[in-house]
C-alpha cells in the first residue's frame, strides 16, 4: 500500500521541482520567470485538449507515451523510500526499464516521418548507449560491497571518496537524462540542440500531456536516486535537502554554462564513465586492503 | 511442389526426434543409444544423451519446426531438403558420444551448410562467401579434432563418459593445449571475434531458411562443443581459462553490435548481431568457468543457466528474425534498410512478430532476451563476492560492456524497426498489398509466442535449465526464486500505460493531421534514414569502426549548384583490417606452397607413393 502512497506523493510533487526550478532559473538570469505551478496548469491543459497524430502512424506512435508515462511511474515505485513492495526491480532491471521507455519513444519518433523527432531519436538512442554502462557502474557500489543488486543495497554503503565519485558520475548521467543545460535543452526543440524534446515533437493533447508528467516524474526519481548515492545513510529530511541543493546547483549550471556542441557531449559522458570506473576501483581496492 | 513437402516433412521428422531425444534425456538423464564398432577403436561411434544437450536439442526441435513451417510456401524445394539434412547432422552432433562420431557428425554440418550457403552460387559474392566460410570451416575443424585426439589418447578412450570421468587426472598444460585449440575451433565456428569474419559473410547470402538455422541453431552447436570440452572433457578449467573466455565474450558483444548499428543490410545487420549474442553467452559461460575455479558452484549453476537460457532465446529470436527478414526480401525485393519504409502497412501480421522479435532481442523487458541478459549480470555481479580483485575488475568490465551491448543493441533495433517498418514507404512503385495470414507467419507468430512466453513466465524454462546446470555443477544455483516474476513487474505499468492510450483514443479520438515539416510538403524523402540514424554512432566510434565517406559532386551550372551529388560511407572496421592484413601474410607464404600442385596425376601419385614409405619407415 505504501508504494501506491509513494508513487502518488512524487507524481504530485515532481510538477512542481520543475515549477521551482524553471522559476529558479529565470530569477538567477534577471527575469521574473514563471510561477512555480505553472507546470501543473499547462499539464491541466493539455489533458483537456484532443490529441493530434500524423497521418498514416502506427499503434507504436499511439501507445508510446502512455508506455513512457508508465516506466517512469515504476522507477518512483521502486525506489527504496518506504517499506518495498516491488524489490525485483533491481538495479540492472531499472537499467533495461528505462530503455524500453526510450526504446518505444524514438520508435514512434522515426513513424512520425519527420525529420526532426528522427534525429532527435538518433541523438537519444545514441547517448544512452554512453549512459548505461556510467549509470549500472555508479548504481552497483552496494552490489560490490556484497549487498546484492536491489536497490536497497545503495542504503547499506558508507560515504567516502568511492560514493563521492559514484555521485558525480551519476549527476552528469542525470543532466543528460532530464535535458539539462550544457548537454541538452528542455527549452527548445529544434536542429541544434534538441535531444529529449525533439523525440516528442509530434505529440499534442492530453498525449503530450502524459509524456510531460512522465518525463517530471522521471526527474525527480534521478533527484532521489542521486540523494540516496550521495549520503545513502541520509534518511528523508536529509533526502530532501539534498534535493533541493540539487535543483538550485542545476539551475545554477544551466544559468552559467551554454550548451556544448553535441559530439562533445560524448567527452562529458567518458569523463562521467571514468569517474564512475575510478569509484568502482576504489571499492574494489579499498574492500581488498 | 512434393519435393518441397517432401523436405518439409523430412525436416519436421529431424525436429520431432530432436524433441522426443529432448524429452527423454530431461526426464532419465544420461542416455546410452548405441555403439557401432570399429576395427580401429579409436574409430568406433558411440551415441547417446547427457543433460547438457537438451536446452540444444530443444531448440534444434523448435527453431527446425518453424523454419519448417515457414517453408511451406516461401522456400525453394531443393533448399528445404537441405536443411533436413542440416538438421539432421546437427542433431548427429548433440547425440555423438565419441570423438569420430562427434567429428563426422560436424563435418557433415559444415558440409551442408556450405551448401546451403552457396544455394545461390551463380553470384560470385556467394561463391566468395562460400569459400570463406569453408576455409574457416575447415581450419576449424583441424584443431577440434586435434584437441579432441589429444585428450582422448591422454584418457586413453575416444568416448566422452570416459574422457570426461579421466579429465581431472590430466595434466594441466595438456588440457590447456586443448583449451586453445577448441577456441579457435568452436571460437571460429560460433564467430568469436576476431575469428567471425567469415560468418557476416556467408549467412546473409545464404536463403533466409537456411539464414535462420545457420544464426538460430548452428553457432549453438559451437556453443555445445565449447561446453563439452570446458566442462567436462577438459574439466576443471583453471581461472585463467574463465578469464580469457569471458574477455573474448565481452570483445565479441561489443564489437559485433557495433559493426551491426552502422550496417543497414538488413541480413548482414542480424548476422552481426549473431556475433554479439555469441558474445553474451560467452561472458554468462566465462562467469561460469571462473566460479567453478574460485569453488563457487553455485553461482556457477546461475551463469551456465544464464548461458543457455541465452543460448534458447537467442535461437528463438534470430530464428524469427531472420524468417521475417525473408518475408521482406520476398514482397519487396531487398533487404537494403534504406529502400525499405512504412511495412507496417502492408506487412500487417509479419510486422507486429517482427517487433516482438526486434524488443527481444534489444534485451527488453518482458521478453526472453531481457530474462537471460538480466541472468547473465546477475551472474556477473555474484561472481564478483568470490574472486580475486583483479578477476573482479575483469568482471566489472564486462559489466559494463555488455551495458554498453545492450544500449547499441537497442538503437539498433530502434533503426531497423523505426527505417524499415515504421514511416512511410521510400519507393512510389511499392504495392499497397495487405499480405494475407499463410504458414510462414505462423511460423513467425510462434517464435514470437515462444519469446513472450520465456519472457513473461522464464520459470518454463529456467526450471529445467537448473536442473540441467545441477546435474553439470553439482549444486543447485541459487538465486532463482526471484526471476519468475520479474519481467511481468517490470513492463506491468508500461504496458498498463500503452493501453491506458488505447483506451482513451478509442474514448477521447485522436485527430489525423499532417505531419509537421515546417509548410514544405510531406514526402518519404524528408524522413530519417538509416545513415543518417547512424551517424552519430558512427562519429563517436570512429576509431573502431574506421568509417570512409566519398562524396562525387556532378557539376550543374557551377561548383555551387552541383546537378547531383553521390554519397557514399563505407566502414572498413579495425578488427576486419587486421584480419585482412593477416590473411594476405597467410597467402603470400602459401604462394610458396603452389609449386606442389602442378595439377598432373603422376605427380600426386608420386606424392602419396612417397608419403606411404615415409609413414612405413617411420612406423617400423
């Protein structure tokens, strides 16, 4: 029963650390930027309009952002806040999860014959392709301390040097997952630097509206999932401080750096790579010593 | 037409047994069918069953039913009757118990294989293919039956029960000579890299039929041997054996994918693909080498599980791959991705089994691939608690690459699917038929039922894969409780989440509007393709994949307004290169060796005149 408590809270919640951190971001860069729910208006909106889909698409197209909507709803029900009611989603689990809702996305991208949301679902299949090795290797600390590979086992590692790097690896993953300045940019869907918002081009209505709640509830499950890598032995009050340093630290890199060119985007993901191999070292060395 | 039925049924007879021998083996164990004796003992064939045949001889069952079925109406006769015997050579294989039953039984599968191969020998790329593939074929197989003779003459008989009960009293170089010799046997059979170069070759030109048993049940047949000689005829393998095979497996994941996303024929694209599948059962049956040499038995029961699970379920999905891959070549003339679009149209039954199969083998929850891949790291992962630090770091990279497999995997199959069957059609003169249901996409449709259902419920496999792995570790692996319902947990809410949208568009409407191409007119032009999908894969891995870009512009009324501009990428692949390069080393020193074969009959007469006093003098 907690689980349907914990889905519910941060499906409520996550709307508005995008509001907040939209506003955040406008006030930093001198503008009186929009109101913190404003999210929850334009989801409220858009659920009330018809849907429009491109001539001659497949079911593919139709059912992609529910299936979206629907993996990012099990990311928040498996983490471990409260007592698990779903403990066989592991950690590589959640890595092949978050794959099939990429998966069905660029698939749809590439049925609506637009040349935009294909290159978009060129650039995400690509990049994932980086993250997934960074993201298992940052999310298996507590499985090579012998904790198993549940999620839980994040919980049971100390924090030192190997979790720092751990987390730092694991915050330039999540800039890339939730479309944040310098790799990519939520504001924008067009050529240059679009990846995630390119993908869902094509949609509109109350399907648009399922991909943009997915992709809030998504961010913030990353936040928790990045407290918990950063002081695993925090508890709640201590989670959400860390999150909410998180949204101000994100605003603050989308306000002073610009977006990087996208074939450097790939440097930043080795270097993310890199930094998670060193900490897996680390535990690996320290463990033995 | 009665030849056709005639090979059909031949080859539903091979499966029948294959299932019936399956069956048997999994219920009694160790099965003893018979000797025919020699008079040369080292001659005689002994056939019989142990455990560790049946997952091959399941799928051998299942994968020669469907191609069987998906003939019915495709194949061309002569090609059906071939894969009969196909079948029934490598059912020879799985049920040989002595090295000249083993080794007759493999020369007859590479033999009619190669003929299968060349069904289309009046073009010369299949002739070249062909070629290849015998040599690699041949090269093999001197070094299995090498390694095979040494342990044999060591243990002192040619049949397996024996070899395998005298394996641990041998010397561990010895076994080691073995070890290296069975890798490059059943290494360039199952297309281990570097040794696959044959394999993207010779199983696109093959018919898609015969495509399908070659990537679906042939490669496994490596796989068989390479587990009989590592487990049991050369067993206990030492940890460095473990360690070399799941690096190989790691090499052959990565690269064989990579070379797969920049590929866009689609047949090569699966054959690739093979490569990369061979590959992660390699890492699952290295973690298991390395288990049993650190004393984890039970962990080695979880890989070798995972190992064979991967084995089934990469049959199951290449098999309907590749028979889908038919379909295509067979309504639109080509397997080129970039003439392909909008099959989802036409295509109406064989698309929605393609992409089962496209999800499957991407590693995708729920289906089989995602159950066995998730096998083969957790198997990874448990490993880790019982090693030595440097073996874990061994570990931990093939953790991540097989992450790294995993995620081209999926953008593979997001091109192939999203280029070829979704969008619009790239050719105007393509016909808007709606293919009608025949047999061939009921063969599509079980394999299809087969990979949802291993995925769904992995317990109807893996129950009796552990069993198998027991009987082979002698522990039972742990660690399986929780599998049965991980898939369904995992692509609950998605796919709760797709009909949620089918439901409210079914309530709500959904408004059909052109697409969005900023007010120029919507063409199949405009649409992605799979170059271009590619491409920024291939810029990232531009050091491995070697990609060489010729443009020729023809000049219109200048340089700047070209009339048409030809564009052209071609990758020349670092491993591939290397190969080449060592081939023509080969080949230049073979030149000296042509002197012998002036093609006179007298003088090869003299030659095994000569050879016969040189074998009696040294004789006696």
């Amino acid at each position: 029963m907690l689980v349907f408590v914990q889905v519910l809270v941060i499906a409520a919640l996550a709307p508005l650390l995008q509001g907040a951190m939209k506003q955040l971001r406008a006030r930093l860069q001198g503008r009186p930027g929009p109101n913190p729910i404003q999210p929850y208006r334009d989801l409220a909106k858009l659920w009330s309009k018809e849907a429009l889909l491109p001539d001659g698409t497949s079911i593919v197209t139709l059912c992609a952002p529910g299936l979206a909507f629907g993996v990012a709803l099990t990311f928040a029900a498996v983490l471990p806040l409260t007592a698990q009611a779903v403990p066989v989603i592991d950690v590589v689990a959640l890595a092949f999860l978050l794959a099939l809702g990429r998966f069905a996305l660029s698939l749809a991208a590439l049925d609506t014959r637009n040349a935009f949301t294909g290159m978009a679902a060129s650039r995400e299949m690509t990049f994932a392709t980086l993250v997934e090795p960074t993201l298992l290797l940052a999310l298996l600390g507590g499985a090579i301390l012998g904790h198993g590979t549940a999620l839980e086992s994040l919980l049971g590692v100390a924090f030192g040097p190997a979790s720092m790097l751990a987390f730092a690896a694991f915050f330039l993953v999540m800039l890339l997952e939730t479309a944040r300045i310098p790799l990519d940019n939520q504001e924008t869907h067009y050529e240059l630097t679009m990846m995630h918002e390119g993908l869902t081009l094509e949609y509109s209505g109350w399907q648009l509206a399922l991909v943009g709640l997915g992709s809030y509830v998504r961010q913030l499950s990353f936040f928790v999932l990045a407290a918990m890598l950063l002081l695993p032995g925090g508890g709640m009050l201590v989670w959400i401080a860390v999150i909410i340093g998180l949204a101000v630290a994100i605003a603050l890199v989308e306000t002073l750096f610009a977006k990087l060119r996208l074939f450097e985007v790939p440097q930043v993901l080795t270097t993310a790579f890199i930094l998670a191999a060193t900490s897996v070292a680390l535990r690996i060395f320290g463990a033995a010593a | 037409m009665r030849l056709r039925l005639c090979g059909v049924g031949f080859t539903w007879a091979v499966a029948l047994c294959a299932a019936i021998l399956a069956a048997l083996t999994a219920v009694r164990g160790d099965i003893a069918l018979g000797t025919l004796a020699s008079p040369i003992d080292a001659l005689r064939l002994d056939f019989g069953l142990s455990p560790l045949a049946v997952p091959f001889l399941a799928l051998l069952a299942l994968v020669s039913f469907a191609v069987g079925a998906w003939s019915l109406q495709r194949a061309r006769p002569a090609d059906i009757v071939l894969i009969g015997f196909f079948a029934l050579a490598m059912l020879g294989v799985f049920v040989a118990r002595s090295v000249a039953a083993f080794v007759l039984a493999w020369e007859a599968m590479s033999l009619v294989s190669a003929f299968l191969v060349a069904a289309h020998h009046e073009r010369r790329d299949v002739r070249r293919a062909t070629l290849t593939y015998l040599i690699f074929a041949q090269a093999g197989v001197v070094c299995i039956v090498a390694a095979l003779f040494i342990l044999a003459i060591a243990a002192g008989s040619t049949s397996f029960p024996v070899m395998t009960a005298h394996a641990g009293t041998l010397p561990v170089p010895l076994r080691s000579a073995a070890f290296a010799l069975v890798l490059l046997g059943f290494g360039s059979k199952a297309g281990l890299v570097p040794l696959h170069v044959w394999l993207p070759r010779a199983h696109p030109v093959a018919p898609a039929n015969a495509s399908a048993m070659l990537s679906g049940v042939m490669l496994k047949v490596a796989i068989y041997g390479l587990c009989l000689v590592v487990l049991q005829l050369a067993a206990p393998a030492p940890l460095a054996w473990g360690v070399i095979v799941l690096v190989l497996g790691t090499v052959s994941a990565v690269v064989g994918v990579l070379y797969a996303v920049v590929d866009h024929n689609l047949k090569r694209l699966l054959a690739y693909h093979s490569v990369e599948n061979i590959g992660i059962i390699t890492i699952a049956l290295g973690v298991a080498l390395i288990a049993l040499a650190s004393g984890d038995a039970a962990v080695a029961g979880v890989a070798l599980v995972a190992a064979l699970f991967h084995t089934v379920n990469h049959g199951l999905f290449k098999a309907l791959l590749f028979l889908g891959a038919g379909i295509v070549a067979d309504t639109e003339g080509t397997v080129d991705l970039e003439r392909l679009g909008g099959l989802w149209e036409r295509l109406v039954w064989t698309a929605p089994f393609f992409l089962i199969g496209c999800v499957a083998i991407a590693g995708l929850p729920p289906f089989n691939g995602f159950a066995s891949e998730w096998m083969t790291f957790q198997s990874l992962i448990a490993a880790l608690a019982g090693t030595v630090p440097a073996v874990k770091l061994v570990l931990l990279a093939a953790v991540a690459g097989l992450a790294l497999t995993g995620g081209l995997a999926a953008a593979c199959f997001v091109k192939v699917f999203g280029v070829a069957f979704l969008g619009r059609s790239r050719r105007p003169e393509s016909r808007a038929l709606r293919e009608p249901f025949d047999a061939s996409n009921f063969a599509l449709g079980l394999l299809a039922v087969l990979c949802t259902a291993f995925g769904v419920l992995p317990m109807l496999a893996v129950a009796p894969l552990a069993r198998i792995a027991a009987a082979i570790v002698g522990v039972a692996p742990l660690g399986l409780p929780t599998l049965p319902v991980l898939p369904v947990t995992a692509a609950a809410l998605p796919f709760a989440g797709a009909l949620l949208c089918v439901a409210l568009a079914a309530r709500r409407g959904v408004r059909r509007v052109p697409t969005w191409t900023c007010g120029s007119p919507v063409t199949a032009r405009a649409q992605y393709t799979a170059t271009a999908f590619a491409k920024p894969l291939r810029t990232i891995f531009a050091f491995l994949l070697l990609p060489e870009r010729r443009r020729a512009l023809e000049a219109g009324i200048s340089r700047w307004f070209p009339s048409r501009i030809r564009y052209r990428t071609e990758s020349r692949y670092v491993v591939d290169e290397a190969a080449r390069r060592f081939v023509a080393i080969i080949l230049r020193w073979t030149r000296l060796a042509r002197g012998l074969q002036s093609g006179s009959l007298r003088l090869y007469l003299t030659y095994a005149i000569a050879t016969f006093i040189l074998v009696v003098a040294v004789v006696h």
